[in-house]
C-alpha cells in the first residue's frame, strides 16, 4: 500500500510538470536525429545527438548510469529527460515510462522521444505533427529516431550502421550512427551542433561518477567531425590519467606504457610529450628525456621552471643539482 501510495505522489508530480509546459509551437526546437544505445558487453548507455540548432546536447540528452538515457526531440519537452530517469530509476521498463510520460503530455503530437533503460529495453514515440521526414526504428538495447531529415533513407542507415560496427567501443560506434545519418541525407537544414553522453552500466553513490562521457560541440560547421575529434582527445586523456596514477604508484613502466598511448592520440600536446619525458627520467632512461626536456624548455621556458617545482612534490627523481647539470644556463 504504502509504494502505491508513493507511486501515486510520483505520478502527480510529473504530471504538474508536464501540464506546466508552454505551448508545443513555443518550446525549444531541436529537430535532429539521435541514438540512444547499450554495449550489451560493458552495460554502458549512450546518446549521440546531431542538428541544425545551437548547443543541442543541452536539451536532448540525458543519462544516469545504472538506469537508462533519454532523447527528447522535435518541439523540446525537456521534463522527459529527468521524469523519464525517474521512472526508470523506480524499476518501470522504458516503454512503460514512456507511455506514462506521453499519456500527460497535450503537446505528444509534437515531440519525438526515445528511452533505454538498464536492461536494454526501448521505447519510441514520434508524434504525429512531427515535420517529416521523421520516424524511428527501436530494437533490443538500441533506438533511433529523426525528424525533419531531408530524406526516409537516415533511419534505416542509423540501424545499419550502428549493427555494422559491433565491434567499436560504445561512443565510437555512436559516432558512426551520426555519420551515416549526415551521409545519408541528415537534417534538411544542415548541421550546426552535436553531442554524446556515456553512462555506466551501475548506480554511482557520487554525482560527478555518473558520466563516463559527456562532450558537446555547439556550433560548429562540421559538428560531427569535430564531436569525433573531441572523443580521440578523451580517450589521450584518458590515458594521460593513467600515467598519473601509475606515476603514483610508483609504476614506472605502467606510467610510460600510458603515456606512449595518449602520445599517440594527441600528437603535437606538449604536455603528453613532457610527462612522457618524466616518466623515462623517472626510469632513469636519462639519455631519452633530456633532449625531449631540452625541447620542451626552449619551446616554453615555463615547462622548466615547473620540473624544478616537482621536486618538492616528490614527482621527479632528481635534486635541485641535478636538474641544474643538465638545464640550467
């Protein structure tokens, strides 16, 4: 009785939130075409999102791990995103959440939304005053939707594509749905702004644990290509923080092995190549840092001055004497 009782305090508030929303014709737009996913192997959930409107990712996507992730498009009703979460979050499947949610809603003729929950359930709505060409495709842990694309042909290739690439991480592979849906024909507009949330596959007790990824460009002449930019950078620094916590360790070899890899993906950052560079001092590999510090220092003399500031910290195998043999002028 007393969970529904709770269930019942639930469902009126989002329904006062619902009916508090303006007009349809007078929400944000974001006619767009998104993804919402899970990598059935790591139960991460995703949302990739691109349109021909400024700073989409702000009002389309949402995510909690260990519950689901929401895309609200068309004529923006942002209150699916948190409700939605919600009601996932309170064990409801995505299709039941969904159809709650569009049950209260006077302007669902307006809006296109998709939900994920945690188990790879997924639900789809595409309002019937949608401007077309707008539909969606949902499947077991993946749905796609768009609308006012230029063409019937974007959906099918988000399907195809996110089935084609099985074996890319998940945001990459979100990544490749993007691409397909511009290659295929995309907004009629054309682009502006694109965004990608990762979650985790379990509840976080912390708030800032909830997002694996969360990278927005929003404005942009080429979104996609540079949302696929942004994403390369992540994963250097990703591996940037491996290092840093490898150099705490103690582990020497760990710290230059994840250093070598950010290198790599982020070719020409100057600080990967200096704290590659303190790494191979660390492991007394002398005769490899020095020239690359030397580099570094006559680049930008401030990288110098901060090397000496490591000893204090312990950062740097060296003394004060030592750094000044081969540095100092």
């Amino acid at each position: 009785m007393k969970n529904r009782f709770l269930l019942l305090l639930t469902f009126l508030s989002l329904s006062a939130s619902f009916f508090a929303q303006k007009k349809p014709y007078k929400d944000n737009f974001a006619h767009t075409f998104s993804i919402v996913a899970r990598d059935k192997n790591t139960g991460e959930m995703g949302v990739a999102v691109q349109s021909h409107w400024f700073a989409v990712g702000n009002s389309v996507a949402w995510g909690k791990s260990g519950v689901g992730v929401v895309a609200t498009q068309s004529f923006v009703n942002p209150s699916y995103g948190p409700n939605g979460l919600k009601l996932m979050n309170e064990g409801l499947t995505a299709e039941v959440a969904l159809q709650k949610l569009v049950d209260m809603d006077p302007g669902e003729a307006f809006r296109q939304v998709a939900f994920l929950d945690v188990n790879g359930n997924t639900a789809a709505h595409t309002g019937v005053k949608c401007i077309v060409e707008a539909s969606h495709i949902n499947h077991e842990n993946f749905s796609v939707q768009a609308n006012m694309m230029l063409n019937d042909k974007v959906v099918p290739e988000m399907q195809y594509a996110f089935m084609k690439h099985s074996d890319l991480p998940l945001a990459e592979r979100l990544v490749e749905v993007l691409k397909a849906a511009q290659n295929a024909g995309g907004d009629i507009r054309g682009k502006q702004s694109a965004a990608i949330l990762i979650v985790g596959a379990d509840k976080t007790e912390n708030e800032w644990e909830e997002k694996l990824i969360d990278l927005r460009v929003d404005d942009h002449k080429n979104p996609i290509r540079e949302l696929e930019r942004l994403l390369r950078v992540k994963r250097g620094y990703d591996y940037m923080n491996e290092g840093d916590i490898a150099i705490e360790d103690g582990d020497i070899d760990a710290a230059l092995q994840a250093y070598s890899k950010a290198e790599n993906l982020l070719k020409g950052n100057i600080e990967v190549t200096y704290w590659k560079a303190v790494s191979l001092w660390n492991a007394d590999q002398k005769a490899e840092a020095i020239p690359v510090l030397k580099s570094i220092f006559k680049k930008d003399p401030n990288w110098k001055t901060l090397t000496y500031r490591l000893l204090d910290s312990d950062i740097i195998n060296s003394t004060s004497g030592e750094l000044d043999k081969y540095f100092k002028k």
